[in-house]
C-alpha cells in the first residue's frame, strides 16, 4: 500500500516493490539489473541428467556483481567480466538451462550442444546427390551466411567454411582432420570365415585407425602404411617407397593382437569391419573399391 500527500507523485521502483528476478528479455538480450538478484530460466533448452553438455555465451557488460551460467548439480564460473564463454556443465538431474545474476549485465549469443549424444547435429550437404544428406558430430558455436560464404564462430574465434583457397581440406578449426570409412566384410554371415587380406583401389595410401580391424569374435587387429609397402626405389638423391602397383594398395591382415599381431591367432569370424583413414588428409579423397579377400573355415573338418 503506498500513499502521499495530494498532488503529489508516487515514485515506485516495481524491480524493488515487486517479487521479479531482475531479468528482461527483449528477443535478442537478455538484461539484469542488481537491485533484485534472480534465475533466468531457458524453458526451451531442457538438459538431461548425467550429459555433458558444452555451452557457449556472450556477455556484452557486467558490473557491480557476477552471471553465472547455471544447471541442476553442475554450473558454470561466477563470470565478471564481458567476453565470450564456452563451459562445460554435467547436470546430475533433469531441468533446464539457468542464468543467475545479482549484476548489472547483457547476455546474448547463447548456444548449447549434448557432447554425450555421438550423432551430430551438424547438417552437412552431399555434393554427389545434390542435397542435405546426413549430420555430424561438428559443434560450431555460431554461423553467418554472407552471399555464398558461411562464416563460422568456435571457442572465440572465427572460420570460413569450404575456403578451398588456403588449398587445404579436411581442416576443421585450426585442426587437420582425415577421412575415414569403415568397410564390413560379410558374406556368407552363417559361415565362420578366415580374413586372409584386404585391397583397395584409391588415389592415395589409407591405413586402418588404431584398434581399426575387428571380428565377431571379439578380436582387434590393426595396419600401418608398413603393411601396404611394395619396394623401396633407391638412386643416390634418395629413396621412394611405393605402396600400389596400378592404383591398388593391399596388404596380408595380421594376426589377433590380443594374443600377437604377428604370430597370435588368425582373425576369424561371420564378418569383420575395417576402419580405414587417409594418411593425408588434405588430399581431395578418391575411393573407387574395396575387397576383402577370405575363405571358409571348416573346424573340425579333415
């Protein structure tokens, strides 16, 4: 109940008189001031108990107090100062994203990514078929598209996609990344098999990832460029080691290496899957077969 003297104003300070966190959202910033202390809750990103979860901010100013990115059981540094922010949070129950502030502050420029879920959520547009065909694991925080340029935001810094001019591929924010393909030897899958070697026609040499082979029988093998060798030219400028005869690459699999990988016990099983990766990743990748060379096992037949 507020009252005064007739004719005179009532000054009333609704952040102070009434039971408000503070916060004001305008659509693009999300504002507080400090005389009232408060959550604001984001009922659009709902988080998950026991995911970890990377979280980019901006806070444009702060003063006279902190912002602090918020979950149930896990939260964020008690930030003072505007700047960008990626943090980590694991929240040990259901809810929702949070800020709390008892400052005077701007947020904007919030993004959130569930790096327990492996699948991506990263669109990525096929070139052979012409459309957007699949998602990967790639968590850029923010992305502009200017004309037919895509300009993408990561941990403060900032990437312009398919910049074929650098003559690079595979680079992905400042890091170089291969490709990979995993190929699955299959047939007759009622039929425990022998895998007795692998071969591919490619223009460049691939060699499988670490612990890159594997069997139905549980057993890891793996191949280095070693293992694709053919010969060693040598003059006296040098040496060259060729790895293919006419665009094929191939190699003898080697042994189960939880027992030897050189003398352990052969891989078998209904089906194998290999995991190959470029060793040069900045090479644009040509992949046109792969063949896996096995035979019947006939256990206890003589």
């Amino acid at each position: 109940m507020y009252s005064a003297i007739e004719n005179t104003p009532i000054v009333v300070n609704l952040l102070t008189a009434c039971n408000d966190t503070g916060w004001t959202v305008d659509g693009v910033n999300a504002t507080h001031v400090s005389c009232n202390s408060g959550l604001c809750t984001l009922v659009s990103y709902p988080v998950i108990a026991n995911h970890s979860y990377q979280v980019s901010w901006i806070m444009l100013n702060c003063s006279s107090g902190y912002c602090q990115l918020q979950t149930p059981g896990s939260n964020g540094a008690q930030q003072t100062t505007a700047n960008v922010f990626v943090e980590n949070v694991t929240p040990t129950s259901n809810g929702f994203v949070q800020f709390f502030s008892n400052a005077n502050c701007v947020i904007t420029g919030f993004n959130i990514s569930d790096r327990t879920i492996t699948t991506g959520t990263t669109i990525v547009w096929g070139a052979t078929n012409k459309k957007w065909s699949d998602f990967r694991t790639m968590y850029p925080d923010y992305g502009w598209s200017i004309d037919t340029q895509t300009i993408l935001a990561y941990q403060g810094n900032l990437y312009k996609q398919d910049n074929v001019a650098t003559g690079t591929f595979n680079y992905f924010f400042g890091n170089q990344f291969q490709t990979t393909v995993q190929v699955v030897g299959n047939s007759q899958p009622t039929e425990i098999k022998k895998f007795k070697s692998i071969s591919y026609q490619s223009n460049e040499l691939w060699v499988t990832t670490s612990d890159g082979i594997t069997t139905s029988l549980g057993q890891v093998s793996h191949l280095e460029a070693q293992d694709f060798l053919k010969s060693v030219l040598t003059d006296t400028s040098g040496s060259v080691n060729i790895y293919t005869k006419e665009g094929v690459y191939s190699a003898q699999l080697l042994r189960d290496q939880n027992t030897n990988l050189l003398t352990g016990d052969p891989l078998k099983g209904n089906w194998i899957i290999i995991e190959l990766e470029t060793t040069d990743g900045s090479v644009p990748v040509q992949l046109f077969t792969v063949a896996i060379n096995d035979k019947i096992s006939r256990i206890g037949v003589r």
